[in-house]
C-alpha cells in the first residue's frame, strides 16, 4: 500500500511542481516522499523511478502525438542519427526516471540515518 500510495505522490506532486519550477524539481519530490514515506532502499528507488517514468513518458507521447511527431522526427535525427521517435520518448522518460529513482534512494538512506 505504502508503494502505491508513494508512487502516485511522487507522479502527482512532481507533474504540479514542474508546471512552475524546472525539471530537476522532480529529484526534489522524489527525495521528500522518499524520506516522509518510510520502505526500503530498493522499494524507494523502484517507486521514484516508475513514477517519473510512467509520468514522462505519458507526458512526451501525449505532447508528440499532438504535433504528430514533427519536433520528435527532427531531435532523434540529431541526437540519435536515425529517424525514430518512439527511441527519443523512452530516452526521455528514462533520463527523468533514473534522477527521480537516485533521488528517492537518497531519501530513503537519509531517513535511515537519523
């Protein structure tokens, strides 16, 4: 219950703090619910991790698919040398996924040092 409950947290509350404060406000959530919410280490990892990836990658498919990928077509060019969008989205969520997850990691191990 406690993962449930932080994974909907961390994916609410981080979609609210990026509508005003920058991306990297994410690990900030992360951490807070991390440290609020007591699990284990690997548990507070995997919540913050698939929060931001489910959150991200809903996110940047729904965006892409309004503009029918056109932005999406031209960046995985430059970036990953070949015409794939869909590679450029999983990129996306699994860069905000894995600063979440390290994140919540950090608050998890700081919980358990007070």
């Amino acid at each position: 219950m406690k993962f449930l409950i932080s994974l909907i947290l961390t994916a609410a509350l981080s979609f609210a703090i990026c509508l005003y404060c920058p991306w990297w406000s994410i690990a900030i959530v992360a951490f807070l619910v991390a440290a609020l919410i007591p699990q284990k280490p690997f548990v507070s990892f995997l919540t913050g991790f698939l929060a931001l990836f489910i959150l991200w990658f809903s996110l940047t498919l729904y965006i892409s698919n309004s503009n029918e990928h056109i932005l999406a077509h031209k960046v995985s060019m430059i970036i990953l040398k070949q015409d794939n969008p869909f590679a450029l989205i999983l990129m996306t969520a699994g860069i905000g996924s894995i600063v979440a997850g390290f994140a919540a990691l950090a608050g998890s191990f700081a919980r358990k040092t007070k």
